[in-house]
C-alpha cells in the first residue's frame, strides 16, 4: 500500500522560527502483513500542538520529550480507525487514539500501544479525542484542579494567557464553571476577543497586540488576580503577575513566547517579577499533566459530560490534508488558531 508521511526535513534556523519547510512530504510503501499484535490503522486526524516546537530541537530541554529525529516521519496526537488487527483487544472498526500516532495516512501500529475510545463520548465529534476530551482537555481541568485552588464563593478572579488556544479556551471555561467571579483571557486579535466573551463565556477579553495590557487588566480585574492560568510566558505574563494578589497561583502550564529561544524551560523570569512573587508569597508552580495519570479516566468522564451537555463550548481550527500538517503546526505557533489546531487527514 501507498501511504503519504510526514518527516522532519531540518531544524529551525538560528532566530527559530520554524517554517513549512522544516517538514517533508513523503511517499513510502506500506506492508500490510501484520505480525501477532500489530493493527493497520487510518489516520482520521492529527494534532499540532505548542509542545512540539521543542521535539524539532536536538534537544527538546525536558526528559519526557524525545527529539524528532532529521528524516523520520514526526509523530504526536493522533486518532484513526483499525482497518485490519492481529491484536486481540482490538478488531476491525475500532476508533482508536495515541500519544505517539505517526503522521502518515495509514500506519501499522501495536496494539497495546493504542487507546480504545467511544464515539459516543464526543457525540461522534472524533477529533475532540485530541482536544477538550483529550490531552488537551486533560492539562486545562487538572491544570485549573491541582494547582488553581479555585473555591466556589471566593469571588476570585482568574485570567487566562494564550486563551484562544486549545488549552487556555477551555481553561477559562473550567475556571468559571468551577466557581471564579470573574474570567479574562488575554488574546492576540479581536477576532479571538469576541469568541471568548460572546461564545466561550469570558468575562472580559484583552487583545494584547493592540491594547495596553497593564490598563486593561486594571479596568477589568479592579480587585486583582487571585489565579493565573500562563500559556505563554514572556512579557504579557510579567504584566499579570505585577497585578495578582497576596497568596495568589500562577498555573504554569506552558511558555509558548519563549519556545523559539534557546532558554531552559521554564524560561528564567526577570528579578522584578521574582521579587513580586516572594513579596505576595505568590504559588508558581510548573503543571505537567503526565504526573495526574491516575487521575485522567475520571477527568476525561467529566469532560465528555462537560462537552455533551454544552457547559463547555469547544473552538476547533481545522486544516484538510496531510500536506498541510507543516502549514497548520505554522500557523498554531503564530497564533492563527481560534481553539486547537486540528489537520483532517481522511474521512
């Protein structure tokens, strides 16, 4: 069989922006004899997400990443159908997710390294699997859960950076659902402003490209910040950080605005911002969703309810083909997503 893939082609050069052209379109032939154990599976759709900027390093900077290596199909989220099985657990028809899943159009995977899931746990919406009732769904709910110590009547305000994104829509939603008064989300256009407030919910929504963030967050968090959920780090999670209260949380969860430079992770932050912390015994602490496993089959239950019952609202950006996967990761990484980046690879 034919099968079209996606390898890495080079590295980002030295200012680390990475391009389409980092990425290959490839034909190779694809086996269909399985050996005991193995499936052949059809790629449905595939993610790109803001992680993946660091697995086209040499070095990724953390130990549960491994590089995507020059000339080998990359790989991440994915979800797709068994059209053929030598492994038990698994038959024909079967929609299936992993973590791991190649970016070709069809793949010979093990079985015992892929998840079963149930259509009727996303209203048949299967690429959900890899957002809201997914990873992604996963690091916002236990990300808000573990570390936000959000209490029902506090009266708490919580802002949310990088909140158009997969992750930061759907945290802010959790947020508000869980008992915040109040629930800003910082954007990178107006467009993304609007979809926040009038279809996610939000409060209020600040465009950080267009709009002093410092005055903005006074007009519409006047009693402060009580919890921080940081998707991008940099210069817009300083300027929150100079507005949060006493014994408030900072939820580490990401640092998209410094993925291109070569800094450790998490980025250093500035003395001032350092100091802001230890004065106001503000909690920073680093959120990595692998260390709550034990805690993802009842979360992933939640968030299907969630989802179903339209408390949470999904955004989803979706390009068509596996041509594209270079352009939309691209994209993703400028901000040119509403809600995660989705590629369709087949029906």
């Amino acid at each position: 069989m034919q099968v079209q893939r996606v390898v890495l082609n080079s590295r980002p050069g030295n200012n680390g922006e990475p391009s389409p052209e980092n990425f290959r379109l490839e034909q190779i032939h694809l086996t269909s004899d399985l050996e005991d154990g193995q499936v052949l599976v059809r790629t449905l759709y595939l993610s790109v997400d803001p992680y993946m900027r660091c697995r086209m390093n040499e070095d990724t900077g953390a130990d549960y990443l491994a590089p995507w290596k020059l000339s080998e199909c990359a790989d991440g989220g994915g979800v797709g159908v068994v059209e053929s099985s030598r492994c038990r657990a698994l038959t024909e028809g079967d929609v299936v997710t992993s973590f791991n899943w190649p970016w070709q159009t069809h793949a010979v995977m093990v079985g015992g390294g892929l998840q079963k899931v149930d259509s009727q746990m996303v209203d048949g919406h299967l690429s959900y699997f890899l957002g809201a009732v997914g990873m992604t769904g996963l690091t916002a709910l236990l990300g808000v859960r573990e570390k936000g110590h959000v209490t029902k009547g506090a009266n708490q305000t919580m802002v949310v950076s990088g909140a158009a994104g997969a992750c930061g829509s759907l945290a802010g939603q959790i947020g508000r659902l869980d008992g915040c008064a109040k629930v800003v989300g910082i954007c990178g256009s107006d467009e993304k402003c609007k979809a926040l407030v009038e279809d996610l919910g939000f409060s209020a929504a600040i465009n950080y490209r267009s709009s002093d963030v410092s005055a903005r967050l006074k007009e519409t968090c006047p009693a402060g910040v009580d919890v921080y959920f940081d998707n991008v780090g940099g210069v817009v999670s300083d300027t929150i950080i100079e507005q949060m209260n006493e014994e408030g949380h900072v939820i580490l969860c990401g640092q998209i605005s410094q993925y291109n430079k070569d800094v450790p992770y998490p980025p250093p932050l500035s003395d001032k911002t350092q100091e802001i912390l230890q004065r106001r015994n503000i909690a920073r602490e680093r959120f990595m969703v692998l260390s709550y496993m034990s805690k993802a089959e009842a979360a992933l239950f939640e968030l299907s309810q969630l989802v179903k019952s339209s408390q949470i609202k999904v955004l989803e950006t979706v390009v068509n083909g596996i041509e594209n996967m270079g352009v939309a990761f691209c994209s993703m990484m400028k901000g040119g997503n509403i809600g995660k980046q989705i590629v369709k690879i087949s029906d």
